[in-house]
C-alpha cells in the first residue's frame, strides 16, 4: 500500500500513536511524515510508541548499485505475505538535485505490491545524508515496527564501502552482489563485506556467478583463520587458539555468513535466501554471541539519538554566537579550534564565544 503523502493534520502525538497502533495504515503514514519531517511533535509521538516497538525482524539489504536490489526486496516481500506475515519497507532513494525529494526508482519496482494492505513502502530520500540511509529511517523504522510490521525490509541506496549505516539498523543485513560488476575487487578490499550477514550472490545466471561465490567463501573462510591466528598470536601458545575455537563454537559464534545464489527475476532461491536470514535470526537469539550483538545494537541506537539531541541542543543554545564566529573566522580574527572550545565552554555554561 502507498503511503499517504499529505499534511499531517493537527492532532495531539497521543491520539495519532494510538490510531498508529490500532493498525490504521493512514495514521501510520502521517506519522512517519511527522518524523521525516521532524515536524513540532515528533518526539512525543516516538515516545508513546517506543514501548510498542521491539517485535517487528528488521531486514537490511545493500550493495552496490546495479547488483538487483530492488528486485530481491521485491521477491523477499513477497516470500513473507505467503508466510502471512505483515510487511513493512523503507526504500531509501538517492536525493533529487531538483526537488531534494526521493526519486522513487525503488518504490516502482515494487509496484505489485501497492493494493496489498499489508504491506507498507515508505520512500525517503537520503537528502544528502551519507552512509546509505537518510537521517529519519530508524524513527521510520520505529513507527512501521509499532504499526504491526512482523518483517521490515530496509533498502539503501548503492552503496560503498565505508558507508555501513544499515548494520546499526537491521537485525540481519542481506549484501547482494552480482557476477560481472568488478565484485571480486571489493572481496578483495573487503569493506562493506566485512559487515554481511548473508550474502546473496544475485543475477546467478550471469557468467562468473561460481567464481563470485567462490571468491566471498574464501573471505569467509580467511575471516575465521584470521581469527583464529589472532588468538593464538595473543597467547603464543597454538594450544589456546584450538581452545579459543571450540570456545567460539561452544558459544555458538562467531556467525560465519553462508552464500547464496539468486536470480530474484525468475524468482530463483529465494526461500534459500530467506532460510539463511532465519538462520541468523536463530543465532542472534540463542547464543552468547547474539546477545552481545543486541546489547550493542541497543548501545549504538542511544549513542545515535544522544548525538542527534547534543546537536540540536548546542544549534538552539549556541547558534548566533556561531554565526558571530563564522564572521570572525573569515575576516581571520579567529582560529575554528578556539572558536570550537569556546563555543563548548558556551554550551556547558561557562563562558561566552
């Protein structure tokens, strides 16, 4: 179902939770307007539903551009509404130079999907925003997770290496690659690999796909020994690093990501696909390993907001003595690292900038 794009109309953060959590589908789209937005109220709202939130498996897939993921995502909504399940997706969309709105290349690939009332796509727009994510996709998250949605994919835009934001998002995090497309370079510098949780060797039909599976089972492979070497460089005793290993193993980590190929067109291996993604899931809440992933989930998603809320308490205490220092800065009165320690000092209460 597309979401509703209108106004969000004057009504307390309260009444819409409430209409949000009573499963209505307009309510649900006016507050994630309201959080996208960061519309006068917003936060209120994120706090009625944060109790709410918790239930929904948060699905992350990224890799780079032209690789098929907008068409996995496809076939992966539709594997989860033949399980019955409710289905939430953000689809974040390169920004338009033009109107500084989402292009929505992703949300047409989906369009099947659109008269299905459980299903739910939101688009956002990445606004410029780096790590292939826009700034509002956790709150959308949230609002989608309070809704109802048992499965919420997140899609970014193509993405590269340094840029991993989806992790600190998704429960599992889906890298799709495809055979022809200079993949087997980015094994090689790792990066964004590093980060899968499952790998999905896309357009499997093409020629070089065993190769490309090949080439990420190697990393896989070479992660673990590294490991491995590393214990028992730690201990100089080979001994411990056995030890070490069937420790791991004991404790059911680490996870090692498995390999699968797709050809999400003809709808080929996807419940493979999504059997390695309830794998994880398993792993995740079953073993030592996996508690320490949600812990840090947890960590991550506080250090997150307490940097968005630092920020915009330092704009609204300290903002016209910044716009006093850029002057000062550019007539070369000042130096930025002063200008900085002045302007905490401001924030803290103690001086003046």
């Amino acid at each position: 179902m597309i979401s509703d794009e209108r106004p969000v109309a004057n009504r307390a953060p309260q009444d819409l939770a409430a209409r949000v959590l009573a499963g209505e589908m307009r309510a649900a789209a006016r507050a994630m307007r309201l959080v996208d937005d960061r519309t006068s109220g917003y936060l209120d709202l994120l706090k009625v539903l944060y109790p709410h939130t918790g239930r929904a498996w948060i699905v992350g897939v990224t890799g780079t551009p032209g690789a098929g993921k907008s068409t996995l995502t496809d076939r992966l909504i539709e594997h989860e509404r033949k399980r019955g399940r409710r289905v939430g997706v953000v689809a974040v969309d390169p920004t338009s130079p033009f109107t500084g709105g989402a292009i929505l290349g992703d949300r047409i690939r989906m369009q099947r999907h659109f008269l299905d009332p459980q299903v739910f796509i939101r688009s956002l727009a990445t606004r410029g925003h780096l790590g292939g994510l826009s700034r509002s996709a956790g709150d959308v998250i949230r609002v989608l997770d309070a809704y109802g949605c048992e499965t919420i994919f997140v899609e970014t835009v193509g993405v590269g290496q340094d840029e991993l934001e989806v992790t600190r998002l998704a429960h599992t995090t889906i890298v799709v690659m495809a055979p022809g497309m200079g993949d087997d370079i980015q094994a090689i510098k790792a990066g964004i690999l590093e980060v899968a949780d499952v790998f999905a060797v896309n357009k499997a039909d093409r020629d070089g796909a065993d190769s490309t599976v090949r080439d990420l089972e190697q990393m896989v492979a070479q992660t673990r020994e590294t490991a491995v070497a590393a214990a028992s460089a730690s201990s100089h005793s080979a001994g411990h690093a056995h030890r070490y290993a069937r420790e791991e193993r004991a404790a059911g980590g680490p996870w090692e990501p498995p390999v699968v190929k797709t050809i999400a067109v003809k709808n080929d291996n996807i419940g493979a696909l999504f059997a390695a993604c309830d794998a994880h899931r398993t792993y995740l809440e079953t073993t030592q390993d996996g508690a320490r992933k949600r812990e840090e989930r947890a960590r991550e998603e506080l250090a997150t907001i307490f940097r968005d809320t630092l920020l915009t308490e330092a704009a609204l205490r300290v903002g016209e003595q910044q716009e006093a220092a850029v002057a000062r800065l550019l007539r070369r009165e000042d130096d930025p690292y002063t200008v900085s320690e002045a302007l905490v000092r401001v924030l803290l209460g103690g001086g003046s900038a």
